[in-house]
C-alpha cells in the first residue's frame, strides 16, 4: 500500500544502543502512513532485564545476529541499535475499529510509531495499560510452559525468580495437582514470590526431586542445580539464555544414570506440542489475556520516564539498579 502524504506525522524520539554500555534518545522521522498502517503513541514500555541488558552490554554473539533481531529493530549488533519488544500505547490515528484503542505492540523504546494495524494487538478489557507491558514476558512463560509438558500430578521447580520465572512459577500453578517451589539464592526474591502466591526457598535442599525443573536465573550455576533437582528420568527446561557465555556442566556424573532430559525453549518459535494449531499472534493475544490478575502488578518494581532511559539501562546492566520488570512512562 502507497503511503498517504495527508497522514504524516510529528517526529518521534527513540532509545538507541549507541555502543557497547552506552545509551542516547535520537530523533526518528515517522514519515507517512499507508492505510494499513497505524499510529501510536506511547504509554509505557517495559525494559526486559535480562536480553535487554545484554544487548546493552554488546553480549549478543555473532552467530545469532539474526536470531536476536526483534520485531522494527534498526542498526545491527552490537551497535548501534534501536532495540526492545514491549511497548503499550494508543491509536491516535489508523482504522476506526483499532482507533482510541489501547495496543501493545512489539517494538522498541519509541515516543511515537507508525506499524502496520496487524502489528497492533489490542489490549483486553480488565487489563490496564501500566501491566500490559507484561505480556512479552507472560509470552515467554507462557512458552516455557508448553515447551515444559506438564501434566497433573507433576512436582515442578522453577530456579530464578525474576520476571519470567515468577510469570512461569504463576501460570504452573494453576494447574491442578502440581505443587511448585521457585528457588533463588536471593532471599530479597522471597517477597514477590509470596506475594503471587507461591512456595519460595533459597535451600531447595528438601523439597525434591522434582518431575520438572525449568531454568530461569540466567546464571550456569542454577542450570547445574537444575540437574541436581530432577528427578530420574526428569526434564529439564532451560530457559535462560547466557549470550556468549558458556555454561559449564556436569554431564559426566550423575545425568545418564538417571536418564534426564534437557530441553531449550526460547519464545521465536511456538512451542512444537502447539505449533501446529497456535500462531505468533495467537499466543500473544492469550499472553494479554492472562494479566487480568491484579497482583501481577508485584512483578514490575519500578518506573521511571523515557528521557532516563539511557541512565536506567546502565543501571541495570550493571546491576546497580535492583529490578524486576522496569517500565517506562511516556
């Protein structure tokens, strides 16, 4: 579709990966939109610790350069690059049935953007804008869980209780019949994880084995807790993703013996048990429908403004800035 001169709009500001632990706010030129597309201004984004930190850090490895590159990315790895996946705002201008409305949409840290309408995924009722940013997150988790296989009767630990692992602890639970411990060596974690409602423990000494065991500290050593954990036969999910750091492990010991399965899941592909009959977008408008609980508000622990952004995202990378889930307000 030709883009319409009549639908142009004022020039926007984004965060950009300037280099490597460095970033600045660049002006963006929105041009004109065609008819299929829309125009967005921003509410709120949400900063994904972990990838996001990581990308800050210039950590993505060059052979997944392509892998890694996120819906309307600009530049290339390491730098620079405009980069980020959660953003929630609202139709200012578009079809009549997507304008007024509240969208999110899987694009980086933007005042304002024009996206084609298909891009746009409305935001449901009893969901607000401010926890809506969560639904990138809830997606993952909610991936995690497919890829995971659980089934009734299952005993399930979950290791790392940041934002993705409290979002997969939460959604296991509501499975009948399955009990299941988060664990973080982190006592500060215990808080949030109780407050959603789960079993905590920094110990996890006790409370197995487990049937199931996903990983989701982003750190080797909760992986080679992970093995320890499972029980014979168990599955392992891991869910981290370490860029180019290397996990060492424990192969040779005790992970034949009792037969245990490691298994990835990462969130560019759906899930294979589901594949066939769930679609990209099918998962997210079911990853937005999933946060009508208010006490998922427990796992976004802090805010600040679009302008604070490169200050924030060296915070973070350098672990000097505590966070769950940080969101952005435009």
């Amino acid at each position: 579709m030709e883009p319409d001169p009549s639908r142009s709009f004022r020039p926007a500001r984004a965060f950009w990966v300037e280099r490597p632990l460095s970033g600045g706010i660049r002006p963006v030129d929105l041009g004109p939109a065609s008819a299929d597309d829309v125009c967005i201004e921003a509410l709120f984004s949400g900063v994904s610790r972990g990838t996001e930190a990581l990308v800050f850090r210039g950590g993505v490895p060059l052979s997944q350069v392509a892998a890694m590159r996120c819906p309307f990315q600009e530049g290339e790895f390491p730098a620079p690059v405009k980069y980020g996946y959660s953003l929630v705002g609202r139709v200012i201008d578009g079809p009549p049935e997507l304008r007024g409305r509240t969208a999110f949409v899987l694009h980086p840290h933007q005042t304002c953007l024009v996206v084609p309408a298909a891009a746009a995924v409305p935001v449901p009722e009893g969901v607000p804008a401010e926890r809506a940013i969560l639904a990138a997150n809830m997606e993952t988790a909610l991936n995690i869980v497919w890829d995971a296989g659980i089934q009734p009767g299952d005993r399930v630990c979950v290791i790392g209780a940041g934002v993705v692992g409290l979002l997969t602890a939460w959604l296991v639970r509501q499975f009948p019949a399955v009990p299941v411990l988060v664990h973080d060596v982190d006592p500060a974690k215990a808080a949030a994880a109780n407050d959603l409602g789960l079993a905590f423990a920094c110990d996890p000494a006790g409370f197995g084995p487990f049937d199931i065991v996903i990983h989701a500290s982003g750190n080797p050593a909760g992986l080679r807790t992970a093995l320890e954990l499972a029980e014979f036969e168990g599955v392992i999910v891991e869910a981290s993703w370490f860029g180019d750091r290397e996990a060492a492990l424990p192969l040779g010991e005790a992970f034949h013996s009792r037969r245990l399965t490691l298994r990835s899941s990462q969130v560019g592909a759906v899930a294979a048990s589901r594949r066939g009959r769930t679609s990209h977008r099918a998962r997210l408008e079911l990853a937005l429908r999933l946060l009508t609980d208010d006490r998922l508000d427990r796992v976004i622990s802090g805010e600040s403004d679009f302008e604070s952004l490169p200050e924030v995202m060296a915070g973070l990378a350098a672990g000097t800035l505590a966070a769950l889930c940080h969101r952005i307000r435009y």
